[in-house]
C-alpha cells in the first residue's frame, strides 16, 4: 500500500502550521503559485501577497512560476493577474512577469 506523505501529515496537524508543512513539502515555483492564486481568489486581491512573491524573483524563477501556474490552473498568471489589477500596479506586474526587468 502506497502512502501519500502530504496526506498523511494533512490528516495528523491543523491551521497555520499545516499550511507551513505542507508548503515546506512543495516544490517552491508550485507553492509560490498557490499563493498567487490564493491572493486573487474571491472577493479583491491581496495586492501586497503579489508584490512580496513577484517582485523579489529573477526573471528565470519568475518564467518558472508563470509556467508553473497555467500547467497548475489552466490559466494563464498575466491573464488572471490583468483581470484582478488594473493601473499603474498592473502595468508593473505586467513588465515583471514578461521578464521586462532588467535581470541584474
């Protein structure tokens, strides 16, 4: 019998410390997109949660995260994030996620 360890360790802890383990279980492009679609789901966008995931990335781990997330939700991220921003602020998540940032 095979054993899921996410499962498992879902089944054994609760709350705020779940979600950390079984973040810590995933590889990190795939948990960075859970993240990004947890703060535009529902009712407005936790603009700050996009910010802190989005800005600090390369442009390489920020096509990873983008490739990550339609394979994920069969969704593009630029389209998601467009209809969840507008602006200044989308414009900005815009020219980071097509790799616009100078990748110093």
């Amino acid at each position: 019998m095979k054993q899921d360890l996410i499962e498992d360790l879902k089944s054994e802890l609760g709350g705020k410390f779940e979600d950390v383990i079984v973040g810590l279980m995933m590889p990190p492009e795939k948990y960075l997109c859970k993240q990004l679609h947890k703060a535009m789901d529902g009712m407005g966008t936790d603009e700050d949660t996009l910010i802190e995931i989005l800005a600090p990335q390369s442009n390489e781990e920020v096509k990873k995260i983008v490739d990550c997330y339609e394979e994920m939700y069969s969704r593009p991220l630029a389209e998601h994030l467009c209809s969840e921003t507008d602006g200044s602020f989308r414009r900005l998540l815009t020219m980071i996620i097509v790799g616009a940032r100078d990748p110093q």
